[in-house]
C-alpha cells in the first residue's frame, strides 16, 4: 500500500508541533514547518508518497491548522 502525504504550508502556523512529533519535518527559511527532501510547487504545497506513513500520522494529528494531508493510494 502506498500513501501521498501531502503539506500546505500556506496554512502553517510556525507552532512546530510536527517537528516535535516527527523527524521527516523540517521548517524552511521562512519559518514554515515543510517535509524534508520536498519540493513545493509555487503555491507551496509538496508531496511525498512513502510506503509507511511512520510518525506523519502523529504530525498530522497535533497540527492545529490540518495543513498536513495524507491520502492512501
């Protein structure tokens, strides 16, 4: 099974709530929490499709502001 996770940072709040729960988050030079090794289109949205989700489940669940997606394939 494959899933997408995908990330808003528009919605980003900065509270790095992610951060906290899981390794695979980083933020960016502005401040906004991002999945590491991403590349975010110009309305800065990036994707991932991973095998296991791992502990993204964890960082979507505390992320107050649902900019984190993640969609089973």
């Amino acid at each position: 099974m494959t899933f997408k996770i995908i990330n808003d940072k528009k919605k980003c709040i900065q509270c790095g709530a992610c951060l906290a729960v899981c390794d695979d988050w980083e933020f960016d030079s502005d401040g906004l929490a991002q999945l590491k090794n991403v590349k975010y289109n110009d309305d800065k949205i990036g994707e991932k499709r991973v095998e296991d989700v791992g502990c993204n489940q964890q960082a979507k669940d505390v992320c107050p502001t649902d900019c984190i997606e993640i969609n089973e394939e």
